[in-house]
C-alpha cells in the first residue's frame, strides 16, 4: 500500500470553520466540502507545506499554528494508498485575508461545528473534526411517524437507505435501513443484529429488512440506496450470487418485489449512506462490547 502524507488545518474565526468544497477530483471528494490543506513533498516540513497550500489555494497567510493530530486514513474509492494526516489548529492573520481560491475548489464556508452535515463534508474530514453519525436513540422517531395533515400513516411512495456491515468480514455483522417519506421526513428505521457473518450477507439481510419494513407502511413505490455496489448490480439484473446463503435470501428478497408497483435499486456513496450506517454500527457496538 502507497502512503501519502497530507498537511490539514482547522482555521477558526468567531467559533466558526473554514471550509472549501472541491470542484473536481475522486467520486468520494467531488463537490463536497473539505479542510484547507495539501501534500507535504518529501523533505519538506509539514509548517511549510501548510504555508504553501494555503497561499496556492487560498492567497493568504496564517498568523498563528500549532500541531493538533495525527492520523492515518483509506479513502474507499482509492484502498491502496494510506492518506496520513497532519493536523494543525490555525488563526489567519490580522489584516487583509481575503481568500482568493485555486481552480480545484468553487467555493468556501464558514460554519460552526453544530451546523456542519455530515452529506456535505468529504469522509476524510468527518474523521479529523470528529464528527460521527448520530445513531438512533430508542424512541428518538416512533416506528411510524405520520406525516403532516395525513389522514393515515400509509406512504404510497418511499425512499430507503440501508446498509450491513461485518468486523471481520466474516465477523459479528448487523444489518440496518432508514426510510424517508417524500416530505424527506424518516418514517421508519431498523435493523438487527446478524451474529457472525459477511460484509454481503449483512448488505442483503440489510435490503430484506428494509423491503418488508415498505411493505408494511403501504409503500407502492420504493426507490432504495445502497453503498454495496454488488448488491445493486446484482438486483438490476446485471448478475445473480451464486453462493448458496447468497441465492437464499436473494430469492426471499425476489419474493418481496412484485408486491411493489416501482421499485429501483441505486449505488450511493458511503458518505452519503450515514444514517444507515449509523444503525449498523449502534447495534454492533451493543453486541461486541
């Protein structure tokens, strides 16, 4: 595996942080929000590299900086490189900062860190402010949550997002799944504990649970995410499992399908698939601690 060393700064100003969202670059980056920051080049120090990306990339100075962290981190859309963080916490300098940005990023943001989502900040930065997916509290969201001025808690068209998940792979696994009404209010969540199993496995058990779950609120039409590219491709059809566990609950989940008028199968990214995996890895820490 290569490993990349890469210089990050968290600049604040008046309880707020400063932002940039890439234009361009890996699937995983594109288009969400990121720290400042670059690559540190062998033999240079990690203050001065900090110093160059930010006059690159931003056109200004820093006023003060101090190491904060250290840590490694794989992007999932590029498993051979090792990304090894350098973190530092910065000010700019007083006086005439105004950020001029580089072609790689269209525009920037200051916000508090209560205000930051998760969907639009790259993974990468998720990890180095510490920002976690919220899992679901027992009684946070009843089983049903009825929309406003329904006359019933039917939902004749959903949207899912479900996720499975095994540490080990195989491993103790679980599976969970969050569905949305169109108001894009989460009317359902769920899942279960799967004991020893694989990544797929969970990813289907994941998909099964979510179906029924639809089905049960009256859903006719289901749009479902998934970050398993897999599983997608092999419900559109493109090919089947042919593992015997695999086949099993594929045909259960068959099974389930023409009870729905419309029902569609897309990849999402994993960054945008938080809630679900918030669920998986709620009951995974209850049952592996």
């Amino acid at each position: 595996m290569k490993q990349k060393v890469v210089v990050k700064t968290i600049i604040t100003q008046d309880e707020k942080i400063l932002l940039l969202r890439r234009h361009g670059g890996r699937p995983s980056i594109d288009g969400l929000y990121e720290l400042p920051g670059g690559r540190v080049h062998i033999q240079q120090q990690p203050e001065d590299a900090l110093s160059h990306a930010l006059k690159i990339h931003l056109g200004i100075t820093l006023g003060t900086a101090r190491l904060n962290d250290v840590m490694s981190f794989v992007d999932p859309d590029d498993r051979e490189v090792q990304y090894v963080f350098i973190i530092f916490k910065a000010t700019l300098n007083p006086g005439n900062n105004t950020i001029d940005l580089s072609p790689e990023y269209d525009k920037y943001v200051w916000k508090k860190m209560s205000d930051i989502q998760l969907n639009e900040i790259t993974q990468s930065t998720q990890q180095i402010l510490d920002l976690q997916p919220v899992p679901f509290a027992p009684g946070r969201y009843p089983d049903v949550v009825e929309e406003k001025d329904a006359k019933n808690t039917t939902h004749t068209r959903l949207v899912g997002y479900c996720d499975g998940g095994s540490r080990g792979n195989p491993g103790p696994a679980a599976a969970g799944f969050v569905l949305f009404n169109t108001t894009e209010m989460v009317v359902a969540e769920g899942g279960a504990y799967l004991g020893v199993a694989t990544n797929t496995i969970a990813e289907y058990q994941a998909l099964y649970l979510a179906l029924e779950k639809a089905l049960a609120l009256g859903a006719a039409n289901l749009d479902m995410y998934l970050d398993s590219t897999l599983v997608v491709n092999q419900m559109n059809g493109e090919h089947v499992p042919n593992d015997n566990e695999l086949t099993s609950i594929y045909n259960r989940i068959e099974e389930l399908l023409p009870r729905f008028q419309k029902i569609t199968f897309s990849h999402v990214a994993r960054e945008k698939n938080m809630l679900a995996d918030g669920v998986v890895n709620r009951l995974l820490d209850e049952h592996t601690k």
